[in-house]
C-alpha cells in the first residue's frame, strides 16, 4: 500500500434539516473531511453500521426516534458503541450541555453553528479519545 493513500476521516450527519445537513456538508468537506448525511435515526442508525464513521453528528430532534434514542440504540450495540457521537442542540439553554452529556453523547455542539470555528471543533472531536 502506498503512504501516499490516506483515508479521509468520514463524519456522519444525522439531521432532518436538509439546509443544516449542507451547511455542515459544505464546512466539512472543504476541510478534507467526507460527509454522509440521514434524514432519520433510522436511517442514520443502517448508515452507521455500513459506514463506520469516524464521527457522528446527532441531532436531537428527529421526527420519529429523536437523536436521545438514536444514541442509545447505537451504543448499546457492540457493533456501534465505539463511535463517537455528538449531538447537535437547538438552543443555548442552561443545562442543555449537561442534558446532552447525559444522554449518552460524547459532546454537544450548538445550532446555529459557528461557521468559523465549526470544521476545527469536529476535528478535536475526531482527534479525541471519547469519553
Ligand atoms: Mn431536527
């Protein structure tokens, strides 16, 4: 194999919002990192297993199984429960990091995103070890 092929972290983006979706699509990709996106748990949950992604963008509120049970679905299964998964909120409210972290999540980030500083947050994220 040559060094020369370096495989590109993967982050998968489970949100209903499709404008969301292509921000965070567009922010990351420009970064060097590839991007999958699921509209619903459901289908983030399959794309995960298929994926094995370096990263798991959460949103919380999903239609159907929101991201809290998502999460739990996906680290409850040997197959799914080394992927770190960050959650996106909808609002800075107190307690929301609090209310993330013990939902299972390994981190939070916050809607509306900070477009500067959102690809440099990820890829702490990526480059951490998890909880
Ligand atoms: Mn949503």
């Amino acid at each position: 194999m040559s060094d020369k092929v370096v495989k590109r972290p993967t982050v998968l983006v489970i949100e209903d919002n499709v404008l969301n979706s292509g921000l965070v699509t567009d922010l990351l990709e420009v970064n060097g990192i590839e991007v999958r996106c699921a509209e619903t748990a459901e289908a983030g949950i399959r794309l995960a297993h298929e994926i094995n992604p370096d990263l798991v963008l959460m949103d919380i509120n999903l239609p159907g199984l929101d991201g809290f049970g998502a999460t739990k679905i996906l680290k409850s299964d040997p197959a799914t429960r080394h992927l770190k998964v960050v959650g996106l909120t909808a609002h800075a409210m107190n307690g929301d990091a609090e209310t993330a972290l013990d939902g299972g999540f390994d981190g939070y980030l916050t809607k509306p995103f900070d477009t500067r500083t959102f690809a440099a947050r990820v890829k702490s994220f990526i480059a951490s070890d998890g909880k």
